[in-house]
C-alpha cells in the first residue's frame, strides 16, 4: 500500500490530534493577527517595530507557549510522563 494514501493518511491522524493541531493553528493565527494590529498601531505613530516584525514576534512566543502547554501530545507523551513543567516557566 502507498503510504501517501488517504487511507494511510486517515489511520496516522487521530481525533485528538487533528483537535489540537486546530487549536496550535488557531492560537497561532490570533497571536499573528493581535500582533499585527500592535504593529500597525505602532507603524501609524511612526515607531520603530512594525507591523512584520511584532506580527512574527507574538507568532514565535505564541509558538513557544503552545508547544510547552500541550506536552503529552509532543515527543510520544514522554515529557508529560517525566513531569516536564514548562508551561509555567514560559508564562
């Protein structure tokens, strides 16, 4: 069977994981959108940061944060079973 099937595809992507992945992908899209309007507010007073680079910089922190608030999903549930505590420590 090929496995760039759509069956294949299909069987690898659990529930759970296509929930998350919309919820990374909607707080990543929030965080680029609020940084942008940040920026546009800052580009209109003529301020040195725009609407680019606080748009990628709320996307890069919002990136970080959603990586460390879901650890049993990333790397096999190995950080959730180790008892990794980054969420707090990167709010």
């Amino acid at each position: 069977m090929n496995p760039f099937s759509v069956e294949a595809l299909l069987r690898y992507w659990s529930d759970a994981e296509i929930g998350v992945s919309v919820i990374v992908l909607m707080n990543l899209f929030g965080a680029l959108i609020l940084g942008s309007i940040v920026g546009y507010e800052r580009s209109y007073r003529s301020r040195a940061a725009g609407m680019r680079t606080l748009g990628l910089v709320c996307m890069g922190s919002a990136v970080l944060t959603v990586v460390c608030g879901y650890p049993h999903l990333w790397y096999g549930g190995y950080a959730a079973v180790l008892g990794f505590d980054g969420t707090t420590r990167v709010i």
